[in-house]
C-alpha cells in the first residue's frame, strides 16, 4: 500500500467534508435560535417588570390616598 495522496479526494472524504460543513451550518443555526430566543426573553422580562411597576407604584398612590385606618381599640361585651 502506498501512503501516497491521489490528487483527487476519496468519495469517504468528500462524505465526511460535506457531513462537517452541515453540523457547522447547523450549528451556527442552532446557536443563533438561541441567542434570539434569550433577546425575546430578555425583552418580555423587561416589559413584564415594567408593568410590575407601574402597578406597584399606582397601588402606592392608591394606598396613600385612602384615609388612614382607626385605631380604636373594640371592647367584647361580656355575656352574663
């Protein structure tokens, strides 16, 4: 056997390239599915605690608003 190399690639290797080449394709695809969903994340989490703090702050004024509560103090009647 000659471990001289043919010019032209083996059907084994032209195989395995074009297997190579599709995972980093896919790869690449995969990876950028990713980072989009982590922005969608990020920017539903950013609108979510945006209006958990409108509603915090629109409660604060709410409560602030309200009449303080009494502080009187009930006395139970005995039963005789």
């Amino acid at each position: 056997m000659s471990a001289k190399k043919s010019a032209e690639p083996s059907p084994e290797s032209i195989a395995r390239s074009n297997r190579q080449r599709l995972a980093a394709e896919e790869g690449a695809r995969a990876l950028a599915d990713v980072e989009r969903q982590a922005i969608e994340v990020r920017k539903n989490m950013a609108r979510l605690r945006e209006l958990r703090e409108t509603r915090e702050a629109a409660d604060a004024i709410r409560r602030a608003s309200l009449p303080a509560p009494s502080l009187t103090k009930r006395t139970r009647k005995l039963q005789r």
